[in-house]
C-alpha cells in the first residue's frame, strides 16, 4: 500500500517518477502480485491514470487488463475497474480539458486515430469480444454497465469488424437484446445506443433484433417515457427503429404484419394549444414523422409500400397526420416535414388521395387543403422548404391519380369556375404568370403533373382562355405560355414553361396542331436553338429543341406548311442536325437533370437550383432517342411511319371498337348476372316450397311407416317358434313354418311315448327277473345294479319330458297373447288410418290396402286359434301320458326299494352261512378229517372240465 500511496501522489522524499514510469510499475504489480487487493488496487490507479496518459496505459497496461477480465471474473469491483479503464483508452467521446490550448490542434488528429488503433488491438483476438459479451450478461451493475459502454465504443471504432464477430458468436445478438429488459434506466439506455451502432448498415444483424422482439420492446419505451413529449431516450429509440426499418424490407412487413404502425397513432396526438414546443418535443416528432416515411418511401418496393398507406388509413394515422397539417401553433419545421409525410402516405394510393382531397381547413368558410397547400406555394412570403414541400404533395396528390388530375383541370374549365371562392386552378394561373419566377415554376410544374399520361385531360386544357387585359380578347393558355417565352423572362420561368409545354404537347396530336398553328412559334424555337448563348441560356436551348422535337415527333401533318418534313428541313437550313442534337443533348448532361432524376421528392440547396422535375427527366430520357432518330429520317422513311401508324391507329381503332364491344357484353351480362340472381332466389324459394310440401309428405308417410311398425313390433318373431310379421302384414310361409313346428312336437311326443313303452318292457323284464334271483349272491348283485342304473336313466328322460312340456306350455301362453294384441290392433286400426288418410292425397288407398291386410290378418288369428286349440288337445294327452309315467316311475321306486332290501336281507344270510361253514371246517380239521377248499374245488373243477374238452376235439 505505500507503494500505492506513492503512485498516487503522497509526499516522498526523491525524486517523483514520471508517468511513463508509474504506469509500468502499476502494470508489474497487476501482472505479478498474488493478492486480490493489490491487484483491484492497482488496476483502480490505472482507471485514473487512463484519460491523461491515454496512450501510455494502452500501450502497456491493455494485456494485464485483458488477463485480469479473463481471470479474476470472480471480482466484479476489479472487473469495473478494468472495463472502465479500457474504456477511457479505447473511446474517442471523452473531453480533452485537461490538455494545454497548444497541444489541442496537433493532438486532434491523433485522438482519432487512437481509438480506431486500440480498438484494433483488442479485437484481433475474437476471443475479448466473446469475453466482453459473457461479462454484458452479469447482472452486477459494476461489470454491465462498463461492459455495454465499452462494447459501444468498440462499434463505433470498427462498426463492421465487430459486427461480424458477433454475428457469428453464439446468441450474440440475443444476450445484447436482453439489456432492453433491464430494470436499471441507465443500462437499459445505454443499451439502446448499443443496439444503434450494432444495427448500423447491417440488414443481417437488423433482421436477427427485429425478430428478438425489438418493435414492441421500443415502442413500450417511448409509450413510457410519454411519447413525443418524452426525452432523449425517445430520440434514441426513435433512431434504431429507423435503422431497424430503413432499406429492409424484410423487417417493414415484419413491422406492419405485427400490427406496429397503429401504435404509431399516438404519437401525432396534438393538443389545441401548441406554443412553446421544446426543443427535444421537435426533434422527437420530427424523428416520428422520418420514421413513417421510412415505411411509405417510394424507393420501397410498391408493394410494401401500397399496404403500409393502406393500413395507415384504416387505423387513423392519416388523418391524424392531416390534423397537424392543418393544426395552428405547428412550428415551420414540423410542418414541413408533415407535409412531406402526408405527400408520401397518399402518393399512388387511390383511397388516401380520395380522403386528401375531402380534408377541409377549419377555415371560415372552410377551404380545401389542397387549396390551403397552393395558396402557400404561390406565396413568395413563405419559406422555401415549405413550397418544396407543398409541391411535392400536390405532385403526390396527383401521381396515378387520373380523378384527381380531372378535379384540378375542371377548375379552369369556362363552364366549372366559380367567382365566389378561390380554385386550384385559379391558383396554379396566378402563380404562373406571377412577377415571383418560383412561383412560375412551381405552378408550371403542378400544371404539368396534371395533364401526365392523360390525353385526355391535354385537349380539354386547350378550351382554357385567359382575360389579359381589359378591352383585349381573352388569348388560350398555350398562346400565353408561349407569349410569355418569348418577353424574356428569367431562366427559372422559362424552363418551368418549357417542362410544362413539352408534356402539353407530348403524345398529343392535337395540341402540336394549336402550338404550330401560332406562326410565331416555331421561329422562336428556331431562333433560341441556332444562337451561341453562355452556359446559362443552354438549358433553355436544349428544352427549346425537346419542344421543337416533340412538335415533329408527334405532328400528324394536318397543316401544310408545317408538316415533319418541312420542319426536318427548316432544322437542317438554320441550324443544323447535328447542333440540333447536340443542344438537345445539353438537358441530359445537366448537373441539375442528374439530381433532380435521382429521387421524386423536390430538394434543392437554394431557390436557384430549382431547375427540373422528376417526372421530367423520364420524359426527357423517353423521348430524347426517338427524336433523335426522328430527324435523320427521310421522307420515305416517314410515309412508312406514316403507315405504320396509320395501321396502328387502325389497330387501335379495331381494339376500341372491340373494347366497347366488350364493355357492353360485360354490361348484358352484368344484366344477365342479376336476372340469374333474380332467378336464383325465385328457385331458391321455390325449392323451400317443396322442400316444405316433401316434408309434409315424409311427415304423412312416416305416421303409416310408424303403424306398420307398431303392428310388425306386435307379431314380431322373439324365438324359433314364434310368428315373423313384416310391414305389409303377415306372410302365408310363416304360418306353414309354424304348422311344420307343430308337427315336429308331434313326432316328438309321439318318440316320447315309444320310449315309455320301452321303458315299460324293460320294468316288466326286471319284475320277472327279480323273481328268479334269490338263490345265488351273483344274480342278485347284477339285478341290483341293474335296476340302479334303469332308474336313474328313467329319472333322466323324465325331467327331459318336463322341460319340453314347459317350454310348449310357454309358447303356447305366447300365441294367447300374440292373439289378443292382433285383437286390439284390429280395434285400434281404423280410427288411425282414418285419420292418416285425411292428410295425404293417397289416403283412400291406404285404406282399403290396410283393412284388406287387417281382414287377412283377422283369418290368420282363426286359423292360429284353431291351431292352439289343437295344441291344447296335444298339451292335455301329453299331461295324461306325463302323469301315467309318474305312476309307473313311483311303482318302479318301490319295487326297486323292494328288491333292495330282500338283497341285503340275502346278504346278511349268506354271511352267516360262511361264517358258519367256515367254524365247521375249523372243527373237522381239529378232529382230523381232511377237507378240501372252495378254490381247490373250483380249481379241480376246471381242470376236469379241460381234459373233457380235449377228449371230445381228439374224437
């Protein structure tokens, strides 16, 4: 620390070492020291030691600041000492008070100089850009702050090369977006001047900001900060919208697809009283008033262009910006820049000129503002960049506007002009023939723009007269023009009378005619072109041999003494094909023809270069070459024009007339088109009548679908045994299907009763069996299981025979019931039908179908009630035959319980008779007589019984 102290300035006893030597000491202790807080210590000398020796610290300490951001990140207090210190080297924008008045003039180049140098240095290695941009994304105040000014002046040194590395680090641009969402003003400030030097020139880069969300993130700001009323932020963030916008189209249809011009509105939302605007309130508003330009520009293509005017109009923007035009208290400047606004919001848009055009001053009576314009621009009162700018609107106003151009031209019409209020027309006049040549020329070139690409509009100016004087007969427009051309009046008015007589006379036969049909013309035009003037008058000459071109090129010959060739040659005799193209040639190679063809919006340094028109100069570089030509032809050459166009006006004449042919088939058949409708919705109607009528009838044949429904669901077949009815009554074959049924139960009761009579002969075989079995224990054991499995065979079969008598008891309960439903539906039927039958035009039919169908089905019923009485017969045999089983079955139980017990009584016997054989045989060998066992016997026995055999086989 006391070597800080010394560093610093505290008092020592030597000598005190010089800058140079203090910044080398300061960089060893950054690069060598091993604590924390002697390098933060040193670092923070640096910083203040920075803006003084500028170029010491760059030189030597930029490495270990540069080390020190890489490595002690953990530090955020050392980290805004090193980026503040890199800071003060790199940035050009600090103030140079502390340097010496002498020193101020040498140095001011090398200041300059330094930045870009140093800025070099430390983007040579991307890496320090990629590091700059991690550190912008520390939340720390201390390390963003100095991050975002830093990264500032690094864009500002070497916008392009920074640029690019940022482009392609990895979320670059987006971690920079994030400064816009800062809490913290001063940041989120500082990051929009960030974003301005990183869009600059860059429609990559523009594209990646506007598609980070940048529009709605801006215009919050200035919504916030309060709009045109806001401070500088606004002004900044107006300015990287206009380089977010500007020449990218890309992001001018993302803005408007966004729906971000209505939220443009507000900001033109002025008050009644609108003195004392401060100085930054103008420059925000006139920053607004650039930005809609921007959008609308007619550089722009036509396209995008076409649908921001339209979504302009639709949200209100127009005519609010129409509401300031004619708003008072506006000062010069932003009205100026309002009208130029409003000429390009209308220009080629037939909807906003339509709307322009109904604008009224709030006036007393009220004007049109079109008027309003014009009596500005014929005041040479008024400032110069306000009749520029008034010009450009009205050219604007009328630009593909053929309605607009025929408003303005009917008010010089004899028949339109009203002496009680001031027109356009009368205006446009006045300012031609006016003592003021600006004044001249504007009017010249609104006139002008008037009659552009319209025929039309060109032959009925013709029928315009003016009063010159009084006592003196009233003179055309053409013969004034051309009156005036020839009192030598200044170069400005006469060029601007020159521009507007080339387009008269352009493309219009019949107004060459009438300007060749004054005998004074042509020598004047002649007379102008053949003399050697100074540069000043060579203008006029060029615009002079245009005009006399044009009278050549577009003659059709309909006088005699000034038909194209006798002017070719008039040309040939005074001045000269060559000189005659040579000063035709002076328009083109103009300074003024240069600017003026370069944009459509009039700007000019000072009145004097008011020269040319843009739509001009299209004209001069379209006709320029074809007059050219036109002079070097022959005359031979120009009756095969002459033909030519002959067969091309007939040509036009076969398209006219089949364009009115078509344009009355498109009136038969737009006529057609509505007798269609007409038609369309009488069957329409008509078709809903009977669509209603076939409903009605659905209705009536669904109550008879409906009964024959309900009669089919009554007879409708549950099982194997039960009726099928269908929706026309029921059918014969279900009836034979159910006789054949009844004869299957016939056949099994009648197997039935065979088997009962087998089973009877089987009872009687083992009664007469039982009978022989009691002396043997083997007969009566077979007898036993016999009779066992007898019965319980017999159980079986008889609760077989039950099961099948229940089922026909309950199909034969099931017929009872069909019966009786068939009864009711029979009662039921004819009212029903009778009513049915009241509704349709087939009801009688129905009828008599139905009560045939009821008939058949009441003999159907007899037949199945005699049936049912039979199966009853059949029912109580079987029930009789059922019962005579039974018996027989319980006698056979008792008999078989019988047998049984004589069985075990034999079995209980025949034991006690081996017991007592057994006991005697023990006896008989106690006493010693030999006895013989059962199974010896039984063998014995046997063995004698084969030796038999074998005798009687041997014999």
């Amino acid at each position: 620390m006391n070597f800080l102290r010394g560093v610093m300035g505290g008092p020592s006893a030597g000598p005190q070492p010089s800058g140079a030597d203090t910044i080398q000491k300061l960089c060893d202790r950054v690069a060598s020291s091993t604590l924390l807080d002697d390098r933060r210590d040193a670092v923070r000398a640096l910083k203040s030691l920075s803006k003084k020796y500028r170029l010491e610290v760059g030189i030597q300490a930029m490495e270990h600041l540069i080390h020190v951001l890489q490595t002690d990140r953990s530090d955020s207090e050392i980290i805004g000492y090193a980026l503040d210190t890199l800071y003060n080297v790199i940035s050009n924008d600090l103030e140079e008070e502390e340097q010496d008045d002498s020193e101020e003039e040498n140095s001011a180049k090398q200041v300059d100089d330094l930045g870009s140098q140093f800025t070099e240095i430390f983007i040579k290695q991307q890496e320090n850009v990629t590091l700059l941009l991690t550190l912008v994304e520390e939340f720390d105040f201390h390390v963003r702050w100095p991050g975002v000014k830093l990264l500032t002046s690094l864009l500002k040194q070497q916008g392009p090369q920074v640029q690019q590395i940022i482009l392609v680090s990895p979320m670059g641009v987006s971690r920079l977006m994030d400064l816009l969402a800062d809490s913290r003003e001063v940041i989120r400030n500082d990051g929009v001047l960030l974003l301005q030097q990183l869009t600059k020139s860059n429609a990559a880069i523009q594209k990646i900001v506007a598609f980070e969300n940048a529009f709605e993130r801006l215009l919050d700001i200035i919504t916030e900060e309060g709009n045109s009323d806001g401070g500088i932020v606004v002004e900044d963030c107006l300015l990287l919208l206009q380089n977010l916008l500007k020449n990218n189209n890309s992001n001018q249809n993302f803005f408007k697809e966004g729906s971000y011009i209505q939220r443009m509105k507000p900001w033109f939302e002025v008050g009644d009283d609108n003195c004392g605007w401060s100085a930054q309130k103008v420059t925000n508003l006139h920053l607004m008033l650039q930005l809609v330009r921007v959008l609308v520009s007619p550089t722009n293509p036509p396209g995008a262009t076409s649908s921001c005017q339209k979504a302009m109009f639709h949200c209100g923007l127009l005519q609010q910006l129409c509401t300031i035009l004619m708003a008072t208290g506006v000062p010069a400047d932003i009205l100026t820049e309002t009208i130029n606004t409003v000429s390009e919001v209308i220009r080629g848009c037939q909807t906003n000129q339509d709307y322009f055009a109904s604008v009224n001053a709030p006036s007393n009576p009220p004007r049109p503002a079109i008027v309003v314009l014009l009596m500005s621009m014929v005041n040479e009162r008024q400032p110069f960049v306000l009749r520029c700018a008034v010009l450009y609107c009205f050219q604007c106003f009328l630009y593909k506007n053929q309605k607009g151009q025929g408003e303005i031209v009917s008010t010089l019409l004899p028949s339109t002009i009203d002496g009680n209020s001031v027109s356009a027309g009368q205006l446009l006049c006045g300012g031609l023939f006016s003592t003021d040549s600006l004044s001249n020329w504007c009017a010249a070139v609104a006139l002008a723009h008037a009659l552009q690409e319209n025929a039309t509009l060109k032959e009925q100016l013709l029928r315009v007269q003016l009063a010159t004087s009084i006592g003196n007969p009233p003179v055309s427009l053409l013969q004034q023009c051309t009156n005036i051309l020839s009192q030598g009046s200044k170069v400005q008015t006469r060029v601007g009378l020159l521009m507007l007589l080339c387009t008269w006379l352009s493309n219009c036969s019949i107004a060459v005619t009438h300007f060749l049909h004054n005998p004074a013309n042509v020598p004047f035009l002649t007379g102008q072109i053949a003399e050697n003037l100074g540069e000043e008058e060579q203008l006029v000459q060029g615009l002079c041999a245009l005009l006399l071109g044009i009278s050549i090129y577009y003659n059709d010959n309909s006088l005699e003494n000034y038909r194209k060739e006798k002017l070719k040659q008039l040309i040939e005799k005074r001045i000269g094909r060559e000189n005659f193209i040579e000063k035709l040639g002076f328009i083109s190679k103009h300074e003024l023809y240069s600017r003026a063809a370069q944009k459509p919006q009039p700007s000019f340094s000072s009145p004097d270069h008011m020269m040319f028109d843009h739509e001009f100069t299209k004209l001069v570089k379209e006709l320029e070459g074809v007059i050219s030509k036109a002079i070097y032809k022959s005359s031979e050459e120009d009756k095969k024009e002459e033909e030519v166009k002959k067969t091309l006006e007939q040509h036009d004449n076969i398209v006219t007339h089949y364009k009115k042919v078509i344009r009355e088939q498109d009136q038969e058949l737009e006529e057609l088109k509505q007798r269609i409708n007409t038609l369309t919705s009488q069957n329409e109607q008509l078709q809903a009548t009977v669509t209603q009528q076939v409903s009605q009838i659905q209705q009536h044949k669904d109550q008879y679908n409906l009964l024959k429904v309900q009669l089919g669901k009554d007879t409708q077949h549950h099982n194997s045994h039960s009726d099928m009815f269908q929706m026309n009554g029921i059918q014969t074959e279900e009836v034979s299907k159910l006789k054949e049924e009844l004869e299957e139960w016939k056949n099994k009761h009648e197997l039935l009763q065979g088997q009962l009579r087998e089973k009877d002969s089987v009872i009687e075989i083992l009664n007469s069996s039982q009978l022989e079995m009691g002396t043997t224990e083997q007969s009566s054991q077979t007898i036993k299981s016999g009779g066992l499995e007898h019965s319980s065979e017999l159980q079986k079969e008889l609760e077989v025979l039950r099961s099948q008598m229940q089922l026909q008891a309950a199909e034969i309960s099931k017929l009872q019931m069909e019966n009786q439903k068939l009864q009711v539906m029979n009662a039921t039927a004819d009212p029903v039908l009778g009513d049915s039958g009241a509704t349709a035009a087939t009801s009688s039919e129905l009828e008599a179908r139905l009560e045939q169908e009821i008939k058949e089905l009441k003999s159907e019923v007899k037949a199945l009630s005699e049936e049912k009485e039979s199966l009853k017969q059949h029912l109580d045999s079987s029930s009789s035959t059922v019962a005579i089983l039974q018996d027989e079955k319980s006698k056979l139980q008792r008999e078989v319980a019988e047998s049984k017990k004589e069985q075990d009584d034999l079995l209980v016997l025949l034991a006690d008779q081996d017991q007592k054989i057994s006991a005697l045989k023990i006896k008989l060998k106690d006493l010693g007589v030999p006895v013989e066992d059962e199974d010896d016997i039984e063998s014995g026995d046997q063995g004698d019984e084969d030796e038999d055999g074998d005798e009687e086989e041997q014999d």
